[in-house]
C-alpha cells in the first residue's frame, strides 16, 4: 500500500471535471456537473460530479466512487495501479511501504522472467532450424511475419535435456527460485530443473497492463494435450485473464462490444479481419471471473466459437453460469456460417462474413430456444411437446418478468402454438424447480434468507467462528435470527439447538426438517452479506434522490452510498446467488 498521505495528496491534485472530462462528455448543470454516464448507454447526463470532494454518483446505473474508483473502472486497474496512474499524471513522487515495495519488486521480478522468456523464444522462431516446422504451421494458419512479431510469437524447442530455457535465464542472471514462482520452469524428481514447455508454439499472455505474464502453447507433430498453458501462479491466474485484452480493451470501450472467441490464433484472425475487439478464453471455460473482467469495458459481449457440435457447447458454457440478467450483461452469440471458426473463416478470405456474423449476433437465450426448437420435429404433435417442454426449462430460469413474457410469445410463435401453452408449461416447471424452496416462498423469504436460516438451525462446525449479523435478514426476521444466534452461542459447535417456544416456529420447523443437502454455510453467509448490503444501497439511493444536490447532507450520503458500493463491489460475483 502506499502512504495515506500520498494517496490524499494526489487525490487533492487530481480535478474531478478533466479526469471525467476525459472519458465522457461533462457539463454544467447550475452549480453542479453532469455528465453522461460512460458504464451504461444514455442520451441524458445522468452521472454527478461533487467537485468539492472528488466524488462521482450515477442516477441511471448507480455507479459512483472517487477519483481512484473512476480510474479502476475505466482503465481497468486494480487500486494500487490507479494511485500510480494519478500520481504520474499529476507530477505526485509517492513512496510505497516496505511489505508493498518488497511485494511489488517480486512481481516485477517475474514478469522481468517471463518478459526473457518471450525473447528467447522469439529468437528460435525467427532463426533456430529446429523451428522450421512451426514456422510452416504459422504460415498455413495464414500467419506472416508482420502477425509474429506483433503478438510475440515464439517456439519452444525440444532439446534433449529440457532445459534450453533453464540456461539461457541463468545467462541472464534470473535466479531460480524467480523462475519457479513464473511458471516457466519445473523440478524434476532428481532435483533438475526443466522447461515447462518443449516443441511447441508459443502466445505469450498479457495481463491489463501489458505486462507478460505467461504462455499458451500449441504442441506440434500431434502431441498431447494439443495446448498447454502456464501453471496457475501468483503471476497467472487463467480465470482471471483473457488473451488479448490488453490489446482491445481501449476498442472495446469505445465501442462497448467485446467479442470473445475459442482460440488464439481466432483472436489474432478476428483482428486480421478488423474485428480489434476480439478476446479468448486460456485454456478454460468461460466463467463468471472473465465476465467480471470485461465488465469493466463493456456490458456486451458476443460469443463467436465455431458453429459445430463442439462450439456450440462452448457458447452455451455461458449460459450455465447463471442467466444473462443476472450477469446483467447483454449477452449474444455469432452463427458462424458452415462449422468454421473465425480462424477458418478469415482463412478462406471471408472476413465480411466473420463482421455480419458478429454484428447480426443473436442474445444468448434466443440462440438456444432456437437451438433447442431446431432439435425437434415441430410438425409432430409428440416433437412439439418435447419443443415445448424443453423450452420452458429455459425460460423458467429467466428473472425478469418482461423479458420471460417477451421470450414466452417469441418460442410461442417459433413453434407454432398459443403462447398460452408456453406459460402452462412454464408455471408447471417453475413449481417443480421452486418445489425445494416453498416454504420460504411462502412465507415472503427470498432463498437467500431461507439457506441462512437453515444453516443456522444446523449450527455446522464451519461457523464456529461466525458472529452473525441481524442486517443479513429483512426487519420482520430480526427478533427469530437474534433467539436462534444466542440458542447456538449457549451448545457447542456442531451440536443441534432447541427449537421450542422459538418465533415463527411453523416456518422454523419446515426449514429445520427440510430434505434438501445444505447450501456451503461460509457461502450463504457471503450472499447473505452481499444481499443486506445491496439492501442498504437501494435504501441510500431512494434517500439521496430526495435531496438537493448541493447540500452538505447529499454530500455525506453520497459518501456513505459509495463506501457500501465499494464493499459490495469488493465482494465479486463468488457470493451471486444460484438460480
């Protein structure tokens, strides 16, 4: 971290109006600033600019937060990151703390490592003969020099010894322990130190800021597994990253479209073809953390995997996280033409066709009704039944009332039925999907408040250490939440607590007898966490548009609204609730 002081000397330095001013367009409202909100689409200003005390406050999305939370979310930099954005941009000389400087000097030291190990890669490509198959292969990808060099390139070769890499560091004074730490290298069972990776093609990864921060490795000559990525470290987390987004993030930005493809060399095809906003997965599926990620740029992401069996998977893989509306993304897919690939494509000299796919992409939920409505054989009584049925599992995952209402008469008329037929099937899944969680229902409980109450009725080990907070349920469970907290603190850990004479004991005793295998109990105290905190900020929001915008008291509970935005923010997408 660095000094306290620093970090609110450059605060004082920085002016709220051209950092903003930078980014979006910004004008004069009375005494106040407005400007349009650059993290949702809008004609109308709508975001808020406290000049006085460096504080931003979006009416439309509710986003806010200060100078430092402006620079995180559009430039996509942790805090630290933005302290030294700022600083830099302001003339500021900061110091950092001993565990902080000796922290960030390790970092610097790996990605100094893999930094060399780019290098010396790049270098074999170019010249060893040993690398003369790889270069073959760029070429029949469709690959020229001009694409080697600008996404760093490089080959890692066989050798006898695997450790051509373990020497050429050492030549350059990286130590061991640092090579290790990067994931370039491994330990034999001897002892030894070999190469992570050996005969084959090399992407190297960058994270936001551009620094290297390890590999994607296509083997050649048929070896297994056909790609191979840098073990998960300190310095790579492959959840966390997405190939080429150090690269894009400005473009999509600007144009809040990001488009997420399979594979390497689609990314590099993707921007062959002038499609700059490409990103790809490394080496794993796509996943909450990625959507996390782009957040930051964009809430409009489309999926452009190939079109065939395979693909199409990896394009649904998006939809099993939880619903679009949850992510609260706009979230679409590409049909590419005849099962090719955006690589394939761009190949075969069908760029356009990659473009069309991409800007006629289709919202994730539409793509697989039709998917799910073209297995069948609709003009079949028993094909349309199963139509029916398999879309209103679909659609029975959907929150939003409008956009299920809307979804229900577009499968309606894509099967050729009333939409009627739809809703009856979906109310009837949607009792058998709900049937675990009536009883809450039922008595007014949202699942989150239902888990936490099952859990503490439990009392599982796991929460020996947890002091349980009243604001984790709604005002009308605080007196129950309170009698079941002092029932656990008079047993041991483990143990079942009394439920006599306990309040609202007919819902009491049908969580407490409920068949269902316990939700994790450090989980459902996350989301109940997250739920009580997004509780609190509707509740300030409803408060703060109440007040006159120049007023001392909108000031501070501005203040207090960006403070629990900042908590819930810090929380992650790891306490989201499950459909």
């Amino acid at each position: 971290m660095y000094r306290r002081d620093d970090i609110d000397r450059v605060r004082a330095a920085t002016n709220l109006i051209d950092l903003v001013g930078g980014v979006t367009t910004v004008k004069k409202s009375g005494r106040a600033h407005v400007a349009v909100c650059p993290f949702h689409q809008e004609k109308t200003p709508s975001l808020n600019l406290d000049t006085a005390r460096g504080l931003y406050h979006c009416f439309g999305c509710g986003k806010g937060g200060d100078v430092y939370t402006f620079v995180q979310e559009t430039q996509g930099l942790d805090f630290n990151e933005s302290v030294e954005f700022l600083a830099r941009n302001a003339g500021i000389a900061i110091e950092t703390d001993p565990g902080t400087a000796r922290r960030r000097g390790e970092h610097e030291e790996m990605t100094d490592a893999v930094g060399k190990a780019v290098d010396f890669y790049r270098k074999l490509l170019r010249s060893a003969p040993e690398a003369g198959p790889a270069r073959a292969y760029l070429r029949h990808r469709g690959l020229g020099v001009d694409d080697v060099d600008r996404y760093l390139i490089g080959y890692a070769p066989e050798g006898e010894s695997w450790d051509a890499l373990v020497k050429a560091l050492r030549g350059l004074g990286v130590k061991e322990r640092t090579m290790q730490a990067a994931g370039l290298v491994k330990r034999g069972r001897g002892g030894k130190l070999y190469d992570v990776f050996r005969n084959r093609i090399l992407f190297p990864i960058h994270d936001l800021r551009g620094d290297p921060v390890g590999f994607g490795g296509r083997a050649l000559e048929g070896a297994n597994p056909k790609y191979l990525n840098s073990p998960d470290s300190r310095l790579y987390q492959k959840s966390r990253l997405l190939y080429g987004l150090h690269r894009a993030k400005g473009q999509i930005a600007r144009s809040q479209e990001a488009v997420v493809v399979e594979g390497y060399f689609d990314v590099i095809a993707a921007n062959q073809a002038e499609v700059g906003t490409a990103v790809a997965t490394c080496g794993t599926a796509l996943g909450e953390d990625h959507f996390d990620l782009l957040r930051r740029f964009t809430d409009r992401v489309v999926l452009a995997f190939d079109s065939d069996q395979a693909g199409a998977g990896a394009a649904l893989r998006g939809d099993q996280l939880r619903t679009p509306v949850d992510l609260d993304f706009d979230l679409r897919v590409a049909d590419l033409p005849g099962g090719m690939d955006p690589a394939d494509l761009v190949q075969a000299g069908r760029g356009d066709d990659l473009k069309a796919a991409i800007s006629g992409s289709r919202p994730l939920l539409q793509f697989r009704i039709e998917k799910e409505i073209a297995k069948q054989r609709i003009n079949e009584p028993e094909g349309r039944a199963r139509a029916i049925r398999n879309t209103a599992r679909l659609l029975a995952r959907v929150t939003d009332p409008i956009a299920q209402a809307e979804y229900v008469r577009f499968a309606a008329k894509q099967i050729g039925v009333e939409a009627s037929v739809i809703g009856r099937a979906l109310a009837g899944d949607v009792r058998s999907r709900s049937r675990r969680s009536d009883e809450a229902e039922s008595n007014g409980l949202d699942p989150t408040q239902s888990e936490l109450i099952r859990v503490m009725l439990a009392n599982p080990i796991e929460l020996a250490s947890v002091s349980f907070d009243p604001a984790w349920v709604t005002a009308d469970l605080f007196d129950l939440v309170t009698e079941i907290e002092n029932r656990r603190a008079a047993v041991s850990a483990g143990m079942a607590i009394d439920l006599n004479e306990l309040p609202h004991l007919d819902l009491v005793q049908r969580l407490a007898f409920d068949p269902r295998p316990l939700t994790g109990a450090i989980e459902v105290v996350k989301r109940a966490e997250v739920k009580a905190l997004e509780r609190q900020i509707k509740d300030l929001e409803g408060e703060l548009k109440r007040l006159d915008p120049s007023s001392d008291a909108h000031s501070e509970m501005l203040r207090a609204l960006i403070g629990l935005q900042e908590q819930r923010r810090g929380k992650g997408s790891a306490a989201g609730e499950r459909p």
